[in-house]
C-alpha cells in the first residue's frame, strides 16, 4: 500500500486543518471545521459542524451532527445525531 500526501483543503476550510486523503467529507462540511481539527480515515455526512481542536480517527460521522469543541475519538465509532 502506498500513502499519498492529503490533497489540499477546500479554499473556505479554517488554518491548521488537517483531513488524512483516505477521509471523505461531504461537500458542505468544509466551512463547518473549526481550527485546528484533525481528521483520518473519516466519513463526515451532509451538514455536519466539527468542533475547533477536534481530532478524530475512524469515525463515520451522519447526517447534521454536531461535534464540539476539543472532542477526541480515536477508535472505530458512528456518531448520530
């Protein structure tokens, strides 16, 4: 398996954001990322806001939830709203 570098960020995603490139994120997430959020090998659905400072790994994230600030999850979890 070969890794590539993440593609870069959609132009209204906030600084110090990192999404891995095996993420997936509908396209209206991008303008709800707080700073300084980290994501790898993500699923993150319609409408979905993701707190500043919150890291996430392996996380499958529905439709219009919320996730606040300074969340850490770094196990397999689908977060509902």
């Amino acid at each position: 398996m070969k890794l590539l570098p993440p593609s870069a960020a959609a132009t209204n995603t906030p600084p110090g954001v990192f999404i891995s490139p095996d993420s997936f994120l509908h396209s209206t997430v991008y303008g709800n990322l707080g700073e300084k959020v980290g994501l790898k090998r993500c699923i993150i659905g319609k409408g979905s806001i993701i707190g500043k400072g919150s890291k996430l790994t392996n996380v499958v994230v529905m439709e219009n939830v919320v996730v606040g600030e300074k969340f850490v999850d770094r196990k397999s979890t689908r977060l509902n709203s």
